[in-house]
C-alpha cells in the first residue's frame, strides 16, 4: 500500500499524471513542483506565494553539508519566494582526469488544444568527453524548444580529496509568455539529467560533510558503506545504488501498477527506444524533483545475527536450574565474542587513518561482553539473584499476556542489555556500580522493556535480601521523563508490569501452598516470599496532570479572602471534573490486566469498540442474578445486555453493562446511563447504591476511618478493577507497619504478616470472609502527590520537574527511604503526630533507591539540562547518602557525544549499550540496506516534496489531500490501509498547525472534491481529527492515546487526522500509525529523527517532509536529501548542559543544597519544620559541612570547561549559609517558605516575596524556565 500512496502522490504533484502524452488541465496550476519558468518571468500571482515570507540565513548543524570550494550556485528562489525558478541541476564528483560521460536530459512541454493543455515529452542524449565550461541548446529543429539549454562545467582539484568536481545544469531562456494564463506554454515541465560515466571514469565521494558529533573518523567508519555521491541545485540527486528505479524482486503484495509507476519507473523513458530506456534507467546518477530514501528499522531479531533464539521471557521464568539457564544464556555470550573477534580481524585491515578507531570500537565491545559474562555468572551463583531474575521474566510475560494477547520474547539487545546491567544493579560493591547504562536503541526497538524488566529484577531482588527490614518496602526505583505525554504513557507501562508483579506477590494465597509465585524447582517454602508489602507504583508529577493533595484544602490568603483547592476525592466525585489547572487523579483509565474500565476519560469511551462498564453496587434487595431487561436503558446509547453477578462479600453485586459498536460515549452520557439504569432496577422493587465514587470511575473507591468522635473522614482512594472476570480476581492480602484503616477507628494493631507487617483494611465490596482478606487484586497506582509520600511506593515515575521540588517539599524524603514511622492512616511520615502510641517506629528507615532510570536523556539539554543536572546532585546524595551510590540507568534513540553529557548530568562514566560498530553493525543492532518497495518490516521511506514559488499552505493542502485521498480509495479491507488512515501531521510550532488545521475545514476539503472521483471522496470531518500539542489540557491525554491507538474497521471511530507537534517526539506509543507529513525541516535532526520515529513500527511507514524553498535551510536538506537521510544519525547535534555554569550557581545553588538538607537523613538540626532560624544553632552542624563537600566534589567531575574554579562552589555556599544566619538572627519569625502574602522572612523567595528580605531569591518551582515564577500552595 505504501508504494501506492507513493505513487498517486508523485503522479499529483510533480506529474505526469496519465502517462508522457497525457492532456490535462492548466499543469501550472495543477502541478506544484519539477517546474521550470522562463529566466525572465518575475513573480508569480495568485497562489498563496504572497504570504510567503523571505527568510535569511539559518545556522545549524545541518548546514554542515558543505560545497567544495569554489562551487557556485544558481539564483536561489529563497531570495524571492513568489519566483519559480529558471534552472536545475546537480554536482557530483570523479576521479581525477579527463571525465567522459553520456548525458540524457528529459523534460516535457504542454501545447493548449482547445481548453485542455497536451503534453509533449523531449530528451536529448550528450556524449561529454572533456573538461571545462559549456553551454548547449537542447534544441530538436523545432524553434518552439529554442531556450531550454543544457549548461556542464568541470572544476579540478576541488574536492575534499583533491577530486575534479562536475556541474550540470538544464536553464529554461524562453520568452515569457504574454499572459498569464499561457504561461503553461513557456514552462519546462519534469526535466530530468541522468548521467552514465563512460571510460575509466568513475563517480566517487568528494563532499565536505563533518559530522555534527562524532569525530571524523568514527563517522567515517560507521558509515563508510554509505557513501553520499551527489547533490542537487533546486532539485535532489539519487545515484544508482538507491536509486528507486534499480532492479529489484518485486516484493509480495506490492501493487504492479504502482511499481511501475514514477518515483520506481522513469516516466519519459518510455518516449525513448527501449535500449537507451535500459541504460539510462537507473543512471549512475541523477536529479530527483521528489527524492526518496528507505530507512528500514534495524535488524534486532536473532535471524538477522545469526543465532539461535534464547529461550522468551516465559522459558526463563522457569530456569531456576543453574546448569538450565547457563546453556539459555551463553549462546549469546559466545556468539558476540565470535563476532567481536571478526570486527577485531576487519579493523587490521582498515586504512591506516580508521585502524585505530576500528580498533577502539572493538575494545569497547570486549568490555560490554566482560559486562553481559559478569550477569551471568551472577545469576549461575546467586541463587537470590537468579530467583529475582525468574521473578522479573515471569512478571514481564504476565504483563506481555495482559496487554498484548502473546507471551515475552526478548530482542537479543534486550537480553544482553538485561545481563549486562544485573550485577551491577543487584551488587551494591560492583567495580561498574558507579556507571551510568545507556541504552541507545531506535525508537520502538523496545528499550522501554528492556529496562523495566531490570528494574523489576531489582525490585525482586530487594525483596528476598530485605525481607527482614520491612519486606523490602520503599522506593526502589526512580524513572524519569521530560514531557507530560511521555510521563502518562511510561506510567502505565510500568503500571502494568507492577501489576504483574503484585499478581505473582500473591498468587497461591489461600490455596494451601505459601503465597507467592517461584519457579519450577525453586524449594524454598517461605510464605509471602516476596514480602507482605504490595508492589506499588507512583506518578510524581505537577499538578497540570493530578492533584496534590487528597482532600481540599481551604484557607484565607495574606488579603482575607477564602481559598479552595480541591482535592482528589472531590475531583473523583465530580465524574471527571479536574481542577483549574487540568489535572485530574483518575490517569488510570484500565485495568493493566483486562479491557475493565475504571474511569471515563474526559473525552468519553471512542467509538467503533463495544464496551462493556461494570458497576459494583450494595443492595439490602435481593437484586436479579444473570440478564436484565435492555429495552430503552441506554437512551442514544446501545446497550445488547446487562448482567448482575453477586459478590462474596454480602450485599453486594457488579451489574455488567455492554454496549454494542457504534459512536463515542462522552461521560454525561454514562451518567445518564446509570441513572436510568438505577431507576429500572427501583422499578422492579431492587433498591442499588453505587459503591465507586461516581459512575464515570467504575473502578475508583473511597476509602475512610471513623474519628474518636466518631465522625466519618475520607483519607483516601483505592483504585480495583470492577470486571468479575478480570484475571487480577484471586486473593490478596498486603501489609506495611501499622497497616492501613477503612471504616473504622485508627487504632494500633498487632503485626500478623512476614517482615513485621500489619495488614491492610480491604474495602467492603471485595472482602473475602475477612477485612484483611481481598477477593482480587488491586490495582497499586498512587496519582496524588500526598498518596506518593505515604506510601513510598515501590517505582516512582515522575517528570524531572518534580524534582523542583525538593527544597520546598521536606516530605519528599519518603522517596529516599527517609522516614521514621508509620501510620495507618498517614502512611509514612518523618514525625509521629498527637496519639504517639499508634504509629510503628521504621528502625532505620527504608531503603534508599537502587535504581534510577532516565529515559530520553537526549532531552535532557539546554537550559533544562543544565536545571536538570545541579538538581541532580541532589538526587544522587539523598538516593546514595554515605552508603553506595545508587545506580543510574538511561535511554535514548538519538545521542552525540554521550560521554561529556552524562558526565555533565551524573557525574558518573558511561557504558553505551550497545557500542558503536563499524559500517553500522553493533552485533546486536544492525543497519539493514531495503528497497523503496519493500514496506513489509518496520522502518520508513521518507520523500521530500520542495515547491519554489508555491509558498507554505497550497503544497500542504495538495500533500494533505492526496494522501487522504487514496488511503479513501483503497480502504477495503480495512486491515490492509489501517497502518495508512490516521494521516499524522507534523508542525514545527502551534501557529504552522492552526494554519493547517484551518485549511483542513475549507481549503483541504475542496480540493479533495477536485481530485476525487464522482461519489469518492473522503469526507473529513473535524471531530474525528485530534490536536495534540502544548495546547492539550492533560486531562485530555489519556482519552488522545485510547482514541489514537483505535484501529480503522471500516466504520467510524478511527482518527483521521492528527495535528501535532514537538510532543509527538517523545512518549507517543502507537504502532498503528504509518503515515506522516512533515510541515518544514524540524529545527533538530534529533526531533526530526524522534518524530518521524513515531510511525512504522509495525510495518513501512511514508513520512513525505515538505521543504520550504523560501528557508535556506530546509532548501538545503532537500538538496542534500539522500545524504541526510543515508547517514542521518550522523548529523545528531550534541547536547549540552552546564550544571554548574556561574549562573546556574547563582540560581540554583542554594535550592539545590536546601533540597538535600531538609531532605537528608539524621541531620543534628531540625531542617524538615517551616522554622528556618534553625540555622542559628546549627551553623557549624555537620550536615552543613558534608552538603558543602558533596557538592564541591560533584562540580570536580564535570567534563573540561564545564568544570568550575575549584573553591567557587565551597565560596557560594558559604555566603549563602552566613546571610541566611545573618537574617535569622534579626528576625526569629523566618521560615523556610510563605505563601500567605504577608512580608514575612524567608529563605526560599518567589515573585510573591519580592517584598520580603529573602536568602535566597526566585527560587524555581521548575525545572523548566529561568525566568521568574511564583507559586501558590497550602
């Protein structure tokens, strides 16, 4: 299908449409590229070109494509937008000496016959066998064609080697035409330069391309088998072995007609004998009006090294047997050490200039092998660390069965990446603990699974080594990520393995057998063998996306007026109401484990699925069992059944409500629903109350406590899924220290679970024959900042912004293993409150985190790189303390120049997973070479459309609809064009996107009426498109990704159109979309790679770029099209970040060192209360000193000039410390923060104490900006 897409495109914006004679409408109009007017024309009118702005020069790293000295060019169209140019040509290198070649130059003309224009094609075959400057007319002895001229040069000595470098050039010097609607007659349409070297001559590489981060010769070496040839002037140039003409197996399924349709067939050569056609179809080189360049996804399967598969995620879970697991495992060992003694072999016989480089790149290999053996061997010798593992393969095949319908098999790069971090992640003495892991894999390859199963190996493992210390129980693993899309979708990945983990937690309970899950062999008979505390994860995020407290919160602010936030169990209660700023705590939206709904998100259930709510109600009635009656129960809504199914807990029933295919449900719909579904059930004498908080949060429950007093308070909310036949419906039992309370009083309670653990309450509708007994499995996920504090859960996926937040939030401790006592409606908490007696003191505190992970480090850069980096001192000394470091583990598709960079962040040294190979071979990840044909795996064919002349809105349109169009067209069966219905557009900013998504209600419909057959067009219809920008409110983003991921079945609910941004980069996991326009070149080979990354992961995507000629640099990307595309990692720009620049440490310094202070453990002062004159005693405390230490040595290790003068740091921190006395000393009513208004003391400042006397001042509450901010809080 995709070359089909290919194809109508390429035939409706360059031409010709209906073969070399075709007769057509005015192809000046009609056609928007591969034109040539009249060197003397002027501008154009008309068109939307008089919009087009003329813009200067742009810097970037991709203007590194450097012409050979001495190259010149033709009259760029930059300069005057609104002109279509006069000429086109192309440059390439030879070889020293006296070039020879044979040139055909094609091109067409059209003649009006009547009110139609007819085309005639020409072609002109040149035998060139000398050096020097030419012109020549290409004239046929018809003085029509007198003007169109042929123009070669040769320049010796001018390549980057010393090679002689070609031009040749086709220039239309025709008379203008008199009026503008014969301008048609005076154009040059479709001409094409096709070169043959003839005699010794040979085309060789001659361009000055550096690369943008790598040095010269490992870029060389990575890509030396792909060699950039030639480049294009107002066009593009393809060389014969990319030609898309070459010759090739026509690939299975692939459409005949298309296949021999242009870019894969040369549409004038069938004007030429059939000879000539053979010979010059593919040339050796050639110009190309739309350019196009396969990047298939990299071989990743063990076919493609050459090894046998390794036993999947479910084999391994069962491999507790050391004999069994080392025949699994060293296969793979072995055969990459065979293969590292090859590329060992291949770089002796390199040129003396990439030997050494060969050379290193294989050492770099021997010592990720060393890395992948010491994995092994641990998991051979430690039994806890072979049982943790089988626990994290059972896990990840769980979760795999849940969501996906098959079981786990791992990628080699997955296991090998598995392996080689394990022993430094489970060994807190390792020689490698203190290196970060960075996992540099293309986007979709799966790194994401890769390091959850490392992460949930490290969970297990904590569990059977501290048991003893409440089960193991704290944060054991921090994720990390950089936008609020990405953050959601991470969350419920992770989300979904936890599941599992909590499943296997308790699988056997009540069975007769110890509870928890172990593996076949596995003798050991503990009960709860991996602890008594839940698995658990948390979303620490601002509050655009959840709220931070549980309850609302009132006040009066400095000027007497009544403040309310609300907080999350009034959120919940509202159905789906957020608060002011967005954010709503129902981000789960399903259950990880079946298609249960637990909340309606704000944009309703999409349709084109059927559905089916559960409600789970208490009834004193007895209440039907099996069907109920349909009949007008769901108003516009159709429901077929609705069932009723009785808990064990008395009293209380789930009522099933399926609902057919057909339109969305927006949740008053689902309101409506259970209104008219409760007054049925009263009709028939069964009186129901909904248990959930509202019907649109079927699966979200209030939990409480009764006060001395005895009044009911609401403390909290537990989210169970409400589907009777979920697989999570076994039985559960969890615990933490004094446990947790519903429905009765907050009392002390005797430990009766492993580890010294107090059960938790169950709430009532799941109750199995005891309070603490569940009948199911409840879904662990903690969205609200306070729910996060008091439970510490076991991962913590948050956003780097978060971590702002450290200097102003001292109960963020909890996060580090920094608390002293529990309670069972409070959680964790540093402090006991007024009933002493019933919080559990926690000796010692938890655990500290073993694991931090930071996905998308490339977008850890800039300015937010370097707010990143000082707050990361921060959480490397509150995660490592005086004890071993804490284990950084990272992920990027894009990188350049990694080592400087997570120096610069970490402060540690790197290991890139995999290293880099030469020729793009890395063993476990390999450059694959794919025909433009071939969309049957995963990857893109990328084209480049650039319309001098055109301006910005008409060529989008035309893309836009012809694109939409044949998807339209060639929807049955839908299975085939689902990869190809969603068309996902691409902008570089908000404005460039609303223009378009303008257009696509007016301007984009009227010309799909223009080109579509009678009765075939696609009707677009605005509700089925979706924005996702900064523009979207985050509530909206869980329905965005439900409705993306929706497959087209003929029918409505499928998008459309997607209109997007920068944030489709990052964090968009949807595989089914194959089909992108590209609005200009991204301002980042990064973004473009991260974007475009986003289709094709299933199978072939067409990603089509529309380069503006009136932007010298998008001009220039599509000169160089071929060569961006062959070698486009290589034009990577390095990220940079400078944590501790001087004024990141006049701004952040300060914050930084209080985020540590107040968050630290045993300090001598008191530093976590709001009275900051605490400095007046503790000034000389050692907790001061150490902080002044840490931070001094952590600016030691940052890479060259990045480092500071070596007491800078010391200096600054002490002034700070010296005013901060100065100003406690005159004023005993300091505090650490104020938001009341009032001009009070204190040390943390914001825009709200600009007129207070402040230590520090614009303290930032996010790691995003370096401008101002203030805050609001209570």
């Amino acid at each position: 299908m995709r070359e089909i897409l290919l194809s109508d495109l390429v035939r409706h914006v360059l031409g010709p449409r209906d073969g070399c004679t075709e007769q057509i409408e005015d192809p000046a109009s009609e056609y928007i590229t591969g034109m040539l007017a009249p060197a003397d024309e002027g501008t154009q009118d008309g068109d939307d070109a008089v919009s087009e702005e003329c813009e200067g020069p742009q810097t970037g790293q991709d203007d590194q494509y450097e012409a050979a000295a001495g190259e010149t060019y033709p009259a760029a169209p930059a300069l005057n937008p609104k002109s279509i140019p006069s000429t086109m040509g192309l440059s390439f290198f030879v070889d020293a000496g006296d070039p020879r070649f044979e040139v055909c130059v094609s091109w067409a003309r059209y003649e009006r016959q009547g009110v139609r224009w007819v085309r005639r094609p020409f072609r002109k075959i040149l035998k060139l066998d000398s050096g020097g400057n030419k012109s020549t007319p290409l004239q046929h002895g018809d003085p029509r064609d007198d003007g169109v001229l042929f123009h070669y040069s040769v320049d010796g000595g001018t390549g980057a080697g010393g090679e002689n470098r070609v031009s040749m050039f086709v220039e239309n010097r025709m008379n203008p035409a008199g009026e503008k609607r014969e301008r048609a007659g005076r154009y040059v349409f479709q001409p094409q330069i096709r070169v043959l070297c003839a005699g010794d001559t040979k085309i060789v590489p001659g361009f000055r391309t550096p690369a943008a981060g790598s040095g010269d010769a490992t870029a060389d070496l990575i890509y030396k088998n792909r060699p950039f040839l030639a480049k294009g002037h107002l066009t593009s140039a393809v060389w014969r072995e990319i030609d898309p003409e070459r010759d090739t197996e026509i690939p299975a399924g692939v459409d005949a007609e298309a296949a021999a349709s242009p870019p894969f067939r040369w549409a004038d050569g069938d004007a030429l004998p059939e000879a000539d056609r053979k010979r010059f179809s593919p040339p050796d080189v050639r110009t190309e009006y739309v350019p196009t360049c396969s990047v298939p996804a990299p071989a990743l399967e063990w076919d493609d090294l050459g090894l046998s598969p390794a036993p999947g995620a479910w084999e391994l879970a069962d491999m507790y047997d050391p004999d069994t697991l080392r025949g699994a495992l060293y296969p793979l060992a072995n055969g990459y050490m065979e293969w590292i003694r090859q590329a060992e072999e291949r770089a002796a016989g390199l040129e003396d200039r990439l030997r050494g480089t060969g050379r290193e790149m294989a050492g770099r290999h021997r010592a990720v092998h060393r890395r992948i053996v010491d994995g092994i061997e641990t998991l051979l010798s430690n039994g806890d660390a072979r049982l943790a593992f089988c626990f994290a393969n059972k896990a990840m095949n769980q979760q795999r069965l849940w969501t996906k319908g098959k079981r786990m098999a791992y990628r080699p790069f997955q296991l090998a990446f598995i392996l080689a971090a394990l022993e430094s992640v489970i060994n807190p003495k390792s020689q490698n603990r203190d290196v970060c892991d960075l996992l540099w894999v293309p986007t979709g390859a799966g790194k994401t699974e890769a390091y959850l199963a490392v992460a949930v190996t490290a969970l297990a493992y904590r569990r059977l080594v501290r048991r003893d210390r409440h089960s193991g129980a704290g944060v054991s693993v921090i994720t990390r990520y950089t936008l609020r899309l990405l953050t959601i979708q991470q969350f419920r990945r992770t989300l979904s393995v936890i599941s599992a983990a909590e499943y296997l937690r308790v699988y056997g309970l009540g069975e007769g057998r110890p509870a928890g899950w172990r593996p076949a062999g596995c003798t050991r008979s503990d009960d709860f063998i991996w602890g008594a505390a839940p698995f658990s994860a948390g979303l620490w995020v601002g509050e655009s996306l959840t709220p931070n407290r549980i309850t609302t919160q009132t006040w009066r602010d400095g000027g007497g007026r009544i403040r309310t936030l609300p907080g999350a169990i009034d959120m919940l209660k509202g159905g789906g109401g957020s608060n002011e700023n967005g954010g709503d705590p129902a981000q789960v939206t399903e259950c990880p484990a079946c298609p249960g709904i637990l909340a309606v998100p704000e944009g309703g259930l999409p349709a084109g699925k059927g559905r089916t709510l559960h409600w789970v109600v208490r009834s004193a009635s007895a209440t039907p069992e099996g069907p109920v009656q349909t009949d007008g129960l769901g108003g516009d809504i159709r429901v077929s059944a609705v069932g009723c199914r009785p808990h064990r807990s008395p009293g209380f029933f789930t009522l099933s409500v399926k609902m057919s295919d057909g339109r969305a449900v927006k949740p008053d719909e689902v309101e409506g629903l259970w209104r008219s579904l409760k007054q049925f059930l009263e009709s028939e004498g069964t009186d129901v109350d909904l248990c959930p908080v509202s019907p649109t949060r079927p699966g979200y429950f209030i939990r409480h406590y009764e006060t001395a007093r005895g009044r009911r308070e609401e403390c909290d909310f537990d989210i169970v899924c409400p589907n009777p036949d979920c697989p999570l419906r076994i039985r559960w039992a969890g615990g933490s220290p004094q446990g947790k309370v519903h429905g009765r009083r907050a009392d002390a309670a005797a430990a009766e679970l492993p580890g010294h653990m107090v059960p938790e309450d169950v709430v009532e509708p799941f109750q199995y024959g005891s309070r603490h007994v569940s009948d199911r499995v409840p879904i662990k996920a903690f969205t609200v900042d306070e729910q996060v504090y008091r439970e510490a859960p076991s991962v913590v996926v948050a956003t780097v912004d978060k971590f702002a937040r450290l200097p102003f939030e001292p109960k963020a401790a909890a996060l580090f293993g920094n608390v002293s006592f529990h309670h069972c409606v409070d959680g964790y908490v540093r402090r006991r409150g007024r009933r002493r007696d019933i919080y559990a003191g926690v000796e010692w505190g938890l655990e500290r985190p073993d694991l931090v992970i930071q996905d998308e480090l490339h977008l850890i850069e800039g300015p937010l790189g370097s707010m990143v980096g000082a707050y990361e001192s921060a959480v490397d000394f509150l995660s490592s303390g005086s004890g071993p470091p804490v284990k950084y583990v990272a992920s990027t598709a894009t990188i350049s120049n990694p080592e400087d960079h997570v120096r610069s962040i970490t402060g540690r040294n790197l290991m890139l997973f995999p290293p880099l190979g030469a020729n793009g071979d890395r063993f476990l990840i390999r450059d694959r070479d794919v025909h433009q044909l071939d969309d049957a795996g995963p990857g893109r064919l990328y084209a480049g459309v650039c319309c001098p002349g055109r301006g910005p809105l008409t060529p989008m349109i035309r893309i836009w609809a012809r694109l939409a169009q044949t998807a339209y067209e060639r929807r049955e069966p839908p299975a085939g064009i689902d990869r190809f219905w969603t068309l996902a557009g691409y902008f570089n900013s908000v404005r460039e996107m609303a223009g378009i998504r303008a257009a696509y209600m007016q301007d984009i419909p009227e010309w799909l009426e223009h080109i579509s057959p009678a009765g075939q067009r696609r009707a677009l219809d605005i509700d089925a498109s979706i924005e996702l920008s900064s523009r979207t409110g985050s509530a909206r983003l869980p329905s965005v990704l439900d409705m993306l991921d929706r497959e087209y079945r003929g029918g409505p609910g499928s998008v459309d159109a997607l209109f997007t941004t920068s944030m489709f980069g990052t964090g968009v996991d949807v595989s089914r979309i194959g089909l992108m326009l590209v609005n200009g070149q991204p301002k980042t080979t990064t973004s473009y790679i991260q974007a475009t990354g986003r289709v094709g992961r299933q199978g072939g995507a067409l990603v089509v770029t529309f380069l503006r000629a009136s932007r010298p640099r998008d001009l220039n990307h599509y000169e160089f099209f071929s060569k961006y595309h062959l070698q486009l990692h290589r034009f990577v720009e390095p990220v940079t970040a400078y944590p501790f620049a001087s004024g990141m440490l006049y701004k952040v310094l300060g914050p930084v060192a209080l985020g540590m202070l107040r968050n630290m453990r045993t300090p001598r002062g008191e530093w976590d209360l709001d009275d900051a004159g605490v400095i007046k005693g503790n000034r000389e405390a050692g907790e001061l000193g150490r902080i002044n230490g840490y931070l001094k040595d952590r600016a030691a290790v940052q890479p060259g000039e990045k480092r500071p003068a070596e007491e800078t740091v010391s200096e600054k921190l002490n002034s700070g410390w010296d005013k901060w006395v100065g100003m406690a000393d005159g004023d005993d009513g300091i505090v650490f923060r104020d938001y009341s208004g009032y001009k009070r003391t204190v040390v943390l400042g914001g825009q709200q104490n600009r007129k207070s006397a402040v230590v520090f001042a614009d303290v930032p509450t996010s790691l995003r900006e370096l401008e101002d901010e203030t805050e609001f809080a209570v």
